[in-house]
C-alpha cells in the first residue's frame, strides 16, 4: 500500500469527530433522546477547544439531529392534520417519513461517520451548517 490510501490515526479532533457521528446515528437509531442529550454534551464540551475537524463533525451532527427533530414533530403533524392516528392516512405519513427524511438522515450520518473515521470533514447535503 502506498501512504495516500493508509488512514493517519494521529489527526487531531479524529476521535471528537468520530465521537460526534456516532452519537448522532445512535440518536437515530438505537437511543434517541439520550443519543441527541449525550451529543449535546459533548458539544457543550468541546465547542471552543476541539480542533477544526471535531468542531465541524459537532457543529453538522448537532444541526442535523435539530433538523431531524423538527422533521419528526412535522410528520406528526401532519398525521393530526389528516384526522389523527386513527385515520387512515396515518401509514401513509409514517411510510413516507421513514423511507425518506429518517432514511436520508441515517445515509448522511453513515457517511459523516466514515469521513470522521478518515479524519475528513463532512457537510450535511441541505441541512447543514457552512
């Protein structure tokens, strides 16, 4: 193997970065509300000392689990607003939710997680911060 293709375990804020992705999926997907509160600290930690690479990966996984919240209380929304969860049209909102917001935003989080693991940055497509 050449030295371009080896990963530099050594980049400062790597382990911030990778820290911050995972937190963010597990957010998504395995503890939410206690993945978003355990990023949420980490932020609160790491803000203002964290290199460049961690303040961008906690900076983006911050702006997208907001995002993500504010789409979840959409969708529920919308749910009331076609006659509540009894009604038929409850599936439907659900099945398109899942298939497109949480699914893109789980997408975009594996791919943040495998640019913080190669110590790169990441901007979330649309939603996230410049």
């Amino acid at each position: 193997m050449d030295d371009d293709s080896e990963l530099d375990f050594d980049i400062p804020g790597r382990a911030t970065a990778v820290a911050a992705e995972a937190l963010y999926l597990a957010n998504l997907m395995l503890i939410p509300g206690l993945g978003f509160l355990a990023l949420l600290v980490l932020w609160w930690r790491e803000r203002e000392r964290a290199p460049e690479l961690a303040r961008g990966h906690l900076r983006q996984t911050l702006a997208a689990s907001l995002w993500a919240g504010v789409l979840l209380v959409a969708a529920n929304a919308a749910i009331i607003l076609l006659g509540g969860y009894d009604s038929a049209y409850t599936w439907i909102v659900v099945v398109l939710y899942f298939t497109t917001c949480h699914a893109t935003l789980i997408f975009c989080g594996a791919i943040g997680l495998s640019r913080a693991l190669a110590g790169k940055p990441f901007r979330f497509p649309l939603i996230g911060p410049r």
